[in-house]
C-alpha cells in the first residue's frame, strides 16, 4: 500500500465515531484471519501433492486427463 493511500485511509478512519473503528477493526481483524486461513490450507494442498500423486497419476486414470 502506498503511503498516499494509507494516509487517506487513516484520515477517514480517525473522523469516524468509535464504535465505527471497532467496526474497523473487527473487518481487519476478519480480512487477516480468512488469509490466514486460506494459506494454510494452501500449504496442506501443496504438501499433500506428493504423497496423493502416486494415486491420480495412473494409466487407469489417464483418461481423465483429456477432460
């Protein structure tokens, strides 16, 4: 983020009332945590490729791979 937007942000952030920055915070709390959650499970997929891939690359399954 640049510092223009950043700043902006701040700004409209300090003139709101302070339930409203709570509001703030829960979102940004919320937004951090769902990546969070996302990265994790995309490390579980890329750590579980090499132990499932004896499984889906078979010549049985190869017709699969036309689709």
């Amino acid at each position: 983020m640049n510092d223009i937007v950043r700043d902006a942000l701040i700004a409209k952030i300090a003139e709101l009332p302070e339930d409203r920055v709570s509001e703030i915070m829960d979102f940004v709390d919320f937004i951090r945590q769902r990546e969070a959650d996302r990265a994790l499970t995309r490390a579980a997929m890329r750590a579980s490729e090499p132990a499932l891939a004896r499984v889906w690359d078979n010549p049985d399954d190869d017709i699969y791979n036309e689709l």
